[in-house]
C-alpha cells in the first residue's frame, strides 16, 4: 500500500513540475504551487527518494571494496606460484624414468584394490560350508581388503561335478574335483578350503580369522 502511494506521489510531482511551467507561462504565482509541494504525501516521496539514494550508494561501495579485496588475493596467489615456479626452475631436479613412474602407479594400485573370493561347492558338505564362512568373516575383517564374496551351493554332488566339468572357466583349475572350489576375482585359482585357509594364513597371520579356523587345519610351518 505504502509503495503505491510512493508511486502516485512520484507521478504527482512529475506532472506538478509540468504543470508550474504552464503557470509561469501564464503569470500564476507559486504560493499554490508551493502548498501542493509541502503536502505530506510529496514529504515522504521525497524522503524516500533520498533514503534509496543513499542505500543505493552504500551498496555500491560495498561491492566494490569486495572487489578490490578479491583481486588483491588474486595478486597474492599469482605471486606465490611465481616464487614457487622461480625456485624449482633455479634448483635440479630429480626426474624418474616414465617406466619407473608408470610401474609405481600399476603398483599402486594393485595396493588398493580390493579381492573378491569365489567359493563353489555343494551344499552338504562341510567343507565348502567352512569355506564360505571364512570368504564371509575375510569380507568382515578385513573389508578394505575383500568385497562380499560370491557363494554358490549346488544341490548336490553331481550338480557340483557337471558344474566343474562342463562350465569351469577357471583354467588353472581344470583338474580340480573336491569341493570346495575356491578362485580369486577373475581366475586366480586358490583350490580347496584348506588352500583358502593358506591363503588367508599368508595374508593376515595374527588375524582372528586364522586363530579361529586354525583349529580345522594342520598347523602351518
């Protein structure tokens, strides 16, 4: 409501100011020009024209001085990288072969990347039931180190024994015929469960896995 009025005020006053030039024209004088000028209404036009004014101006001295900030930062960064640019140019460095670098990184990586196990086997028997309780408890302890292991429990022997025959891509474990049948990622074969427990043994030998199947297997030299 109050900006409405502000805008009437404002066109008042304009058509105001074009009406006192026609009362120069024809000779009127500005006593009634000047009541209609101090009316309450044209008061607080004017004042809030100026208020506006001096926010206006405030703002825009605030966004500049921000500027000027910003860019003096700006300076300062280019300057340190300069100086940082000056003194590896000025001292010799140590490069390493391109081999030597990409070998590092291949090495790297292999560092962090995480193994997932494959147990395979039929469901009554023992052997693969504890083999896919360590793959599970490996994956627990050790979880920057294996995913969630991929199980699979035929229903019976003959199922697992087709199984290894016709549909094994495991090449180093083609002559594999006990369950379980344990492989690593794509086909890095570890054999049976006590093979994964050696596995596991190498890997973490003071872990709680190893301490607690350990007693399921000989001791290890």
């Amino acid at each position: 409501m109050k900006s409405a009025l502000l805008v009437t005020a404002l066109f008042l006053l304009l058509s105001l100011s074009l009406a006192s030039k026609e009362e120069s024209n024809y000779g009127l004088n500005d006593e009634h020009h000047g009541k209609v000028q101090d009316a309450p209404i044209f008061k607080e036009a004017r004042e809030a024209l100026a208020e506006s004014k001096e926010k206006v101006e405030d703002a825009v001295k605030e966004t500049v001085e921000k500027v000027k900030e910003t860019v003096d930062k700006i300076k300062q960064k280019i300057e340190v990288h300069k100086e940082v640019d000056g003194a590896g140019n000025d001292s010799e460095k140590e490069t390493v072969p391109k081999e030597e670098a990409v070998e590092g990184k291949k090495e790297e990586a292999k560092a962090t990347k995480k193994d997932r196990l494959y147990v395979y086997g039929f469901d009554t028997c023992p052997h693969f039931r504890r083999a896919v309780e360590m793959a599970t408890n490996a994956h627990k302890e050790f979880p920057d180190s294996f995913k969630k292991p991929t199980t699979k429990g035929f229903p019976n022997r003959d199922e697992y024994q087709k199984w290894l025959k016709n549909h094994n891509k495991v090449k180093a474990g083609k002559n594999h015929r006990t369950s379980p049948f344990v492989w690593r990622n794509k086909e890095d074969f570890i054999g049976g469960g006590d093979n994964l427990y050696g596995f596991l043994a190498d890997k973490f030998p003071k872990s709680k896995l190893v301490e607690s199947f350990g007693k399921f297997y000989p001791p290890r030299p």
